[in-house]
C-alpha cells in the first residue's frame, strides 16, 4: 500500500509540473496569436488592452479547462491498466 501512495504522489507531482508547463505554453501562443492578430488588423485602441481581453476571455474558455486532461488521461490508463492486470 505504501509504494502505491509514493506512486500516485510522484505522479501527482510530475503530472502538475507537466500541467503548468503546458499552461504556460498554451498562454503564451495565445498571445503570440492575439499580438499578431492586432499587427496584422492595425485594429484600433492599444495593443495591450486588446490582448489583455483576449487572455481574458481566453481564461473562461473550454481549451485552457481541457488542459486539465493532463491530470485524467494518465490516471485512467493506470487506473485501467492495473485493473486489467489483477482482475482479467
């Protein structure tokens, strides 16, 4: 019992280091996109405030909650590995 908790908190951890790395990631091609966006339209206001919104707006969306898969994909696939591998 003791190795499978030291398992699920070394996967924790190495899931939330993913997890954040890829959140940053994501946010920052979102405003790489949002800068080039705003170049490209020379839309008009300041630049800062309009991809100041788009992250905004970018935060409540349904791609930076699916993010959140880093943490379920891999814990199905153990969860349902180690059940096939004891009871089938």
């Amino acid at each position: 019992m003791a190795a499978l908790a030291r398992m699920l908190f070394i996967g924790f951890i190495v899931l939330t280091i993913i997890y954040v790395c890829l959140s940053f990631y994501s946010r920052a091609v979102r405003r790489r996109k949002l800068e080039a966006e705003w170049d490209a339209a020379r839309g008009p206001g300041n630049r800062e405030l309009f991809v100041r919104e788009g992250l905004e707006a970018y935060d409540g969306s349904l791609r930076r909650k699916l993010i959140l898969g880093v943490y379920v994909v891999p814990s199905v696939a153990v969860a349902l590995l180690i059940y096939l591998t004891n009871f089938a």
